[in-house]
C-alpha cells in the first residue's frame, strides 16, 4: 500500500467547527495526492467522542456531505487514542477493493470545559474497575511511571528531558499546539503538580485538529511512501488484569508483527513516532518497540539520542505531548509527519537520510496499539 497525499491542520484550541477542520486537513491531502474528490472511492473516518464534544453522531455521513461529486461510501471506526492509527490500518485493507482511500481523523475538544473533557476521556477507561474508583488517565500512567522508576532506576529528570526535547521540536513545527510556546527545563520541573510524579508538562494537551491521508495500492510516482507493515494488537481493558505496568503487551506484539511484515529489524528504523500521551509512555514506548533493551530508554535520554540529530530521533513534530493531541487525528497525524520525513519535507526538523519510519499509536492504557512502518518507494 501506497500513501499518495497527506494534509493537517494546526493543533491546539482552534475556532474552527468539525467540519471545518475535516475540510482543510481532506482539501490540503488531496492536493498533495494529485487527486480531486471524485477520484476518491472509499473513506474511513476516525473520531472518538464527537457525541459528547459536539453533540454529533454520523461523522461517516458528515464526511460524505464534503463530497458532492459521488456518494462514496465512509464507514467510521472508534478505539480510544488508537483510533487514528486502526482507521490507518483498516485503509489499508479497503485499498484492496478501493483505488483511492480517503483517512479523515478529527476531534474538537477545546468547546467543553477541562473537568468535563476529563470525564469524557475517562470513558476510555473500564467502568467498574477504573472509572468507578475515580481513575482518571494522568492517575493510571503516575502508577506506571512510579513501577518504572522502581524497576529499572528511571527518575522524574528523565520524564523532563523527553518534556524538554519534544517542546523543542514543537517549536520547530508550525502546525503545532505549542509552536513558539517556550518551555525550558525550570518550566517543567517547577511546573504544577498532576498525579505524583507526573507534572503538568509530562501531560500532553487536549487539542482541536484534523488530519487526512490518501491511500492507494498502487504507487503513482515518487513521493508516493510505501506501507510496509501495519498491525494492530489489543489488550485487556483495565490495568487491574495486567500482570506488567512497565510494558504494553499488545504494542509489543504488534510492533514485532509490523517489524515481520516489513522484512527489518528495529534497528533498522531510521525514526519514530511514538504515543507519548504522558512522557513516560515514550519511555514505555521505546523499549516495546525493541528500540533499546528494557529499562534502557531513559539512558538514550540522557545521551540525547532520541534528539533530531540522536542515533533514533524520537517524535520529531513535538509528539502528542508539545504538537497535540486531538484523538481521532493523532495517529493520522504521525503518518503525516512520517511521510514529511521520508520526503525529505520536514523543513528545520528534518533528520538526515531517513530509510524506515515507524508510527506508534495507543487506545486506553495500552488495551489497542497500532504500528506502522514506512519506507520510500
């Protein structure tokens, strides 16, 4: 499978409706495909709590008002933060009965009040186990990162430094949440407590956005970016069940299916795109990856190689932590940044000679996870 057009908007609180968004981030993809409206077949949409946002259900249809040319058919899909990336991996699938596939991923979060927000989000969460009980997801990772600190010697300095390095490359990402915000490393270590020993600059915000993909089966030229492994794996729902705090099994599991799919190894990935809801999920995330040992990710911190000039650069566009969060969008958007990358279109935030890319995206505390890995041609 081929990715033909990609397009985004900015993240952040933005005064633009659902639609709004979805149109800006499908007209900028197809632009960059070639492609106009009538050329698509299928549509897929990612949107994970627009009933409660927006007061909208039928996003699939919603999407279908944007085309006026041919009522394709649009089928929705839901799984948390994951959402992006499983609407990526069922693309892929359609792309096989379907030319051209339009991803549309889209949340609006910013128009409910954070105490609300939490509680819609809490919704991800299982409901007798962790709703019930009063979790709330800041709680649930301050639990995974303490078992982190306890297990392998990680600390919070660790958890600043992937705050420090993932701001400063927001700030060199235009279309992100907290572009030419500065954040030094006294801002995110005096900042406010969340949940013990997270702090509000280890928490990612909730963001507004769109972003969207073309896919086809067929390569039509040379900026066209090769899927070569997409997998997604899923876990339990509560963190009650999991025998491991320190590790996502279904993101090992679908990284070692993507890496096999893919014909490489993990040291073979050039960069990656990882879901760092909270920072210590990048840490997490870079050791179910199999991109260091376990434990051993917060020393590639420290030496600064998960950095844009680092030995495995690490959520080059700011991660969801400094770029963004909005839900649907996320994991779309890290194929984004990906095929920038692979292009050699990331502007200031291009690393040198990119190969293989890899997308890291979760739902829950870990209970779905999708990877991707890309390559040119």
């Amino acid at each position: 499978m081929y990715i033909r057009g990609v397009g985004r908007t900015r993240f952040g609180a933005l005064n633009l409706s659902l639609p709004e968004l979805m149109y800006d981030s499908v007209m900028e993809a197809l632009s960059d495909s070639r492609l106009e409206s009538r050329d698509i077949d299928a549509a897929i949409v990612s949107c994970f709590a627009p009933e409660r946002f927006q007061s909208q259900l039928h996003i699939n249809s919603m999407v279908s008002s944007l085309f006026q040319v041919n009522k394709l058919p649009v089928f929705r899909v839901e799984a948390a933060c994951a959402s992006g990336g499983v609407a990526v991996n069922q693309a892929c699938h359609l792309a096989r009965a379907f030319e051209n596939v339009l991803v549309v991923g889209v949340e609006k979060m910013s128009s409910v009040a954070s105490r609300d927000a939490t509680s819609i989000l809490g919704l991800a969460l299982d409901k007798r186990y962790e709703q019930e009980e009063g979790m709330i997801f800041p709680a649930a990772y301050a639990l995974i990162a303490q078992q982190h600190f306890l297990k392998f010697g990680s600390n919070p300095e660790d958890l600043a430094l992937v705050s420090l390095k993932n701001h400063s490359n927001a700030n060199k990402n235009e279309l992100a949440h907290f572009y030419r915000k500065r954040v030094d490393l006294e801002d995110i270590r005096n900042s406010m407590p969340v949940s013990s020993p997270l702090r509000l600059f280890d928490c990612c915000p909730m963001s507004d956005g769109a972003a969207s993909l073309v896919i086809s089966a067929r390569k039509t030229c040379d900026r066209d970016i090769r899927i070569l492994g997409s997998s997604v794996r899923t876990d339990n729902l509560s963190l009650v069940d999991r025998e491991d705090l320190t590790s996502f099994t279904a993101a090992r599991l679908a990284a070692r299916d993507a890496y096999s799919q893919a014909g490489i190894r993990p040291k073979d990935i050039s960069f990656a795109e990882v879901h760092d809801c909270f920072t210590i999920a990048e840490l997490i995330a870079m050791e179910d990856l199999d991109l260091c040992e376990r434990g051993g990710s917060a020393g590639l911190v420290r030496k600064g190689e998960t950095s844009l000039d680092g030995s495995i650069p690490v959520n080059t566009d700011g991660g969801l932590k400094a770029d963004g969060h909005p839900i649907g969008a996320t994991g779309i958007a890290q194929i984004v940044e990906s095929v920038k990358q692979l292009r050699g279109e990331a502007g200031r935030r291009q690393i040198d000679d990119p190969v293989y890319g890899l997308t890291h995206n979760i739902g829950g505390i870990g209970g779905t996870a999708v990877v991707h890995i890309l390559g040119a041609g």
